[in-house]
C-alpha cells in the first residue's frame, strides 16, 4: 500500500505575498525529485514568474458549469 499524501497549507494576509509562488516552488522542487505533481487550481493573475513556475507541471482542467442559463467557472459557485 502506498503511503497517504500530505496537505499543506500556505497563508498569507493580503494578495501578492508570494502563497501561490511558494507552492508551486515546492510543486517543482518535489516532481524533480520524481513525486507526481497535480496542480488542481492557479491563478497567475498575470504575474509571469508565476506563470514560469507552472511549466512543465500538469494541471487539471476547470470544470464549466451552467447556473442560471449562464456558463460559469466551478470556483463561483461552490461554498
């Protein structure tokens, strides 16, 4: 049986602290070292070196749902 995955938890108090750039360092960092990487939702909000983090990592699909006759990403939705 294979060992159980870990969770962990970046927080930071306001936008553009460095949460997202921190874990996918770590994301990188970790595939590396042969560890299968799954990144399940980013958002770059244009910051590029952000962006060059998520090269060559594979990233799930978004989900598009319909709510009130109107097509919406899954985030806006769920609670």
């Amino acid at each position: 049986m294979a060992d159980r995955g870990q969770l962990r938890v970046y927080l930071g108090a306001a936008p553009g602290v460095g949460k997202s750039y921190a874990m996918l360092g770590e994301a990188r960092r970790r595939a590396g070292r042969g560890t299968d990487v799954v990144v399940g939702y980013v958002e770059t909000h244009g910051r590029a070196r952000t962006a060059v983090l998520l090269a060559g990592l594979a990233v799930m699909p978004r989900k598009t749902i319909t709510y009130r006759a109107r097509p919406s990403p899954s985030w806006m939705w769920t609670r």
